[in-house]
C-alpha cells in the first residue's frame, strides 16, 4: 500500500466512503495518513488527549476497556470518531492484534473534512445509530 | 568542496558487529555517537564525500531550517540547540553549535553550501570516518550457530554484521502513475531559473517542494499553476513543521491578489500534449468533480522522494505511505525484521503518537540527531551491555529539573510529544534521571513509578505535559501554555508539586 490511487482503490469499496466519486476518493486519500501499527502496538491510548480518527485498511484490532475486551475491529471498520467530536480522551484502549494498516486524520482535521464530506457524515452516523441500537438491545436484555 | 581522499578507504570487507549505510547527517550522527560509546562498527556510502542531500539540495539552494548566531544561549551548550537546528550533536564543547561558523551573516538559514560545509568539517573534526564511494546493493540474512548475520553486498564487496543501520535518506524521485506523466519532469530534475523565463509552469504537488519551486520562479514563469486534490496549508496555520513553510508563502499572496498564480484544489487526470505543441493537464476539481484544464509549456512533479531501500522489502521490511517509509518500532528498529535499524530522516516513519494530528520533526536533522542518540544509546544497552548513565537526583530537586527541562530542553521542542524528559523512582535504586527517552516506550514500557515531561503543541498552543506512571496507573496533566514559554515562574512549580506530591513523598520516605 502507498499511493494515493491504492489508498483511492482501497476505500473505494467501504460502506464510509460509499458515496464518493473517484476524485473524491483521491481528496481522502491525500488528506489522510496511511500508518502501519506492528502486532500488540496501542493504536489507541485510554485517557490520553490528542488522538485521531482511524479507518482499518487491513489488519485486525481489539477494543479494550480497563483491561476488558469490548469489540474486533477489522478492514473497513474506523475509529477514534468518538474521542474527537466530544473532544475528550478515548474510553478504550485500540491494540493491534495483527499487523495494521490504517488512514488516520489527526483530530483537528476531523470537523473540516466532515463538512466538507456530508456523505462521509451521514453514513458515520448511520454506524453511529446501529452502535446505539446495539447498546440498547444489549441494556434491555440485561 | 571537500571530497574525502580516495586513497583513504577505511572498513574493507569482511564482518563488523554494526553496518552504518549513509552518509548524510543521520549517518554521520550515527556513527558519531556508537563511536563515542566505543562500538565498533563501518561507515559505507555510494557518495564521495559527506552531506547526503545537501551536497545536491534544496533547488534554489538555500535551507528552511534556521540557525540563529546571536540566540539566548552560548553556542557550545545544549540550550543554544533549541536555536540552532542545522548543527550535529557533540560531546565535546569544540563540536557543538558549528553550523553557524559557516554562515555568512546573510540570512539565518543557511545557504546549502554553508550546510555542506557543516557537515564535511563536522565529520573532519569529529573524526567520522567512512568508505566512500561504496555502493550497498542488495542484502540477505544468514543463520550462523552464533545468532543471525546480514550480509551486505557491495560494490566493495560483502559485508557481514548483526545490525544494520540504513541512513539512506527519502531521496528516491517519486512520481504518480498518471497517464502522460512522462511529459513532466520531476523536481529532481528541475532546470536552471531563467530557462523558464516567459513560461506558462504546472507543478503538480502543494508540498515545500512544489512552493519552493514556484516562490523561485515567480520572477521566471509568466504564470503558475500547482494543483494536488486537498487545500494547501501553511506552517503558520498548523503551528507545526506540517504545511508550507513560510519561507515560500510568496505564492499565496500571489494567488490571492490575481496575480498570476493559481493555487488549485483538483486531482490529475492526465497530462497530453495538445497539436499547438503545448501541454494539456486535465483536471477534476476536488470540490464539485467538474472537470477543467490548464494549458502550460512545462509541468514539473513535485509530488515527493521515496525511501531507496533496495531489496530491504523482499526482506520482509514491511513499508508504508506514499514515501514507501519502513515501520519502524518506538526505536527505530523494523517492525518487521528485527535487527535492522534506520537513522535520519527515514525515521520518520516511526511518528509516535501524533496527538492533534501533529508528527515529530524526524524528517529533520533538528529532530532525527535526537532520535539518533536515543537508537545508539538503546543499541548500546541492549545488545553491547553498556549501561547508560542514570544520575542520582534528589527528591526535593525533580520538580525544577522537569520545569527546567520544559523549558530549556532541546529534545522536548523538537520533538513535541514525542520525545521526554523522564524521572524514575524506584523504591530500591532510589530517584534517577533516565535522560531523553520516546514518549511511547515510556507510556508502553512499564517499570517504576515516574514521571515524564514533554512539551507539545495542539495547533493553536504549546505548552508542557506531564505524564505520570504510579502504582502501575497512567495519568496525563497538561499545564497551561505561557506566552514567553517560561515554565519556571512559582505557578508552575505549585502546579507541578501538587502532581508530584505522591511520588516526591514515596520516595522520601524510601
């Protein structure tokens, strides 16, 4: 993975960023970083400011919560939305469990490249809105 | 300039615990510090002298990064380094601070043969020595009963070692696969100014390389045009070395005020040229994909360098990003096999945690000979069981050390949340100064209790941030930003002592 047309072709096809054109893809790809995290390295740091918004090109990641296992992050899937639209810390620990790949924005580009990108924004939220679901059923069922 | 003898050819083939390739500033500081530690190892480079890319560029031949003669500190102390961000690091006072001897009073960046300059007597006096004029061309690895050998073949000939150090640079021309982009010429190959005297100019790219070009050939080009698909930022905007410096901000002025400048958001799609004889780039703008075109007589691709690893990725060097960087541990080692290490700017590939989005300024000398320091410090006690020194500090005396270091230290303002000044307090070995250490090995390590400070930027303040390790919990106090960057005054003594208290009273009463 390196260019911006193999990162163009790789998001291509995640629901995120299903909405865009081609040049449009190619905005994405030079506005974010790939970044490469070895297995085992925290991608994500529990209580700690300052982090950014993470789209999984390959690899796979575990969510972990004060020591407890919360979810399996894989190809497509994104994260550390959360931490900066409210502008505090991240509530979980993300660890590599695999060699992982990754296009990442620092927090500060967020806000800009979501309004510059409603489509990205809505379908963030439609994720948003099954993670609420999810939350919910699983309340209700305790 | 300076060209090493060619009768002196030290290191001849054969096996050295450590191979060092380069000899560019990374490698000469590399090579300075296993020195100093006493670890024997070769220096081989393909150039004939030293300076890696400062014996070629920038283009217009002049630096971005300053050096400032008359700043508030002497030059032969580690204060003056925050001032001074094209000199090596020294041990001994004679060597520190020496870029500024070669300037000549005209500017505070230098002029590229100035650093060229630098560097050749950085490594005349400091005694650097390397085989010149030796081509490292391809490796492989070796199992032995005595624990796994690279093996370096050269122009020279073979080369044997347990590490490898790779100071190459990100030097490669790199440029898109865009069709007819064959009809460009890469900033590499750039000509002379005043051939593009009357010229309608292309530069694909909105980088430093881009703007460098066309800040130079504004008084040239009859019209400028650059485009790459996001919006151009600037240095001054971002509060960090990410965007255009503002050395080359003449072209925004331009672009704003219509005069002949155009500053564009669009993506390539191709470059042909038209029955006229000039060149067509084709274009979709990035905000509503529309297609437009822009005629011009030259496009030049200012579209980066990538990393010249050679045949390191079939070695299972796994590499990233448009620039092909190796990932790298918190210690510049390869993710992916360990024993083989990077230096200078390619360690830029290991960007720590980038809080706000911010990288390290490893892409600089500024900020790898740090980085450099730490490899070789770490090299040395890991594999040459040479133990760093840790001086005995007392409990009373941390909180003005780290305050001092907030606001003196070199390491913590170059490398901004990337690099830390660390204390540690062991009930058993008492309270030491652990010296510089990366801010992830000391969020990741584990160990005793300690603490950290760092200094860091959010893209609108800089201030310091102090990251505590106590009881094996981890927590993060940023204090207040100050205007004159001063973090000595009583306020921020009170705020450190109340966040040091537990620590300062364990150790106590140990």
């Amino acid at each position: 993975m390196a260019t911006r047309d193999e990162i163009a072709d790789a998001i291509a096809g995640m629901t995120l960023f299903a909405d865009l054109a081609r040049p449009q893809l190619l905005g994405v790809a030079s506005r974010f970083e790939e970044a490469f995290f070895p297995k085992d390295a925290r991608v994500l740091r529990q209580d700690l400011t300052g982090s950014g918004f993470y789209v999984i090109l390959d690899g796979e990641a575990d969510v972990i919560a004060d020591g407890m296992k919360r979810a399996t992050l894989a190809r497509g899937d994104f994260f550390g939305e959360v931490s900066v639209l409210l502008g505090e810390p991240p509530i979980a620990d993300v660890v590599a469990t695999r060699p992982l790949r990754c296009i990442v924005l620092g927090g500060p580009a967020v806000e800009g490249f979501l309004v510059d990108h409603p489509r990205v924004m809505y379908r963030m939220l439609q994720a948003q809105a099954r993670r609420l679901r999810g939350a919910n059923q699983r309340f209700a069922a305790e | 300039m300076t060209v090493a003898d060619p009768q002196e050819r030290p290191f001849p083939p054969g096996e050295y615990p450590i191979i060092v390739v380069g000899s560019g500033p990374g490698a000469l500081q590399t090579s300075y510090f296993l020195s100093r530690l006493g670890i024997e190892h070769a220096l081989l480079s393909a150039d004939p002298g030293a300076g890696g890319m400062f014996r070629r560029w920038p283009f217009f031949q002049r630096l971005l990064s300053w050096t400032k003669p008359y700043a508030p500190a002497e030059r032969s102390s580690r204060a003056f380094e925050r001032w001074d961000w094209n000199s090596l690091l020294a041990l001994e006072p004679e060597l520190r601070g020496i870029a500024a001897e070669f300037m000549d009073g005209t500017s505070d960046f230098p002029s590229r043969p100035e650093m060229e300059e630098n560097l050749v007597a950085f490594a005349e006096r400091a005694g650097v020595r390397a085989r010149y004029g030796c081509r490292w061309q391809s490796t492989r690895r070796e199992e032995t009963a005595d624990g796994d050998r690279f093996i370096l073949t050269t122009t020279d000939g073979e080369y044997r070692c347990r590490f490898a150090i790779f100071a190459v640079g990100v030097a490669e021309p790199y440029s898109p696969s865009t069709p007819g982009i064959e009809l460009a010429v890469h900033y590499a190959d750039t000509r002379d100014a005043e051939t593009y005297a009357g010229k309608r100019l292309f530069i694909i790219g909105k980088q430093n390389s881009g703007f460098e070009l066309a800040s130079g050939l504004l008084q040239w080009a009859s019209r400028i045009s650059l485009s790459s698909p996001s919006p151009a930022k600037t240095s001054i905007e971002t509060h960090s070395l990410v965007g255009v410096r503002a050395r080359y901000v003449q072209p925004f002025e331009d672009s704003a005020l219509g005069g002949g400048v155009d500053i564009l958001s669009a993506s390539i799609k191709g470059i042909s040229r038209a029955p006229s004889g000039a060149l067509m780039v084709a274009l979709e703008r990035s905000d509503n994909a529309m297609p437009m075109s822009v005629e011009a007589d030259e496009v030049i691709a200012a579209t980066g360098f990538t990393c010249p690893l050679v045949d390191l990725p079939a070695l299972g060097v796994a590499t990233f990003g448009q620039s092909k960087l190796p990932a790298q541990t918190e210690f510049w080692e390869s993710a992916t096999v360990p024993g083989i290490f990077f230096a200078g700017t390619i360690t830029q590939g290991s960007a720590g945690l980038k809080k706000h989005g911010i990288p390290p300024n490893s892409g600089a000398l500024h900020g790898y000979r740090y980085n450099a320091r730490v490899l070789v410090r770490e090299i040395g006690r890991r594999h040459f069981g040479i133990v760093p020194e840790r001086p005995a500090l007392d409990a009373r005396d941390v909180r003005d050390h780290l305050l001092s270091e907030a606001t003196l230290a070199p390491e913590l303002w170059h490398q901004k949340a990337f690099l830390a000044s660390v204390v540690s307090f062991d009930t058993d070995d008492g309270v030491r100064d652990e010296g510089i250490v990366p801010l992830t090995s000391f969020l990741d390590g584990g160990g005793p209790d300690a603490v950290a400070m760092t200094i860091e930027a959010d893209g609108t303040n800089i201030y310091p941030v102090v990251y505590v390790r106590h009881g094996g919990r981890q927590e993060e106090h940023a204090l207040d930003a100050d205007p004159l960057h001063d973090y000595q005054s009583l306020a921020y003594r009170r705020a450190l002592g109340t966040i040091l208290e537990r620590l300062t009273a364990g150790a106590s009463a140990a």
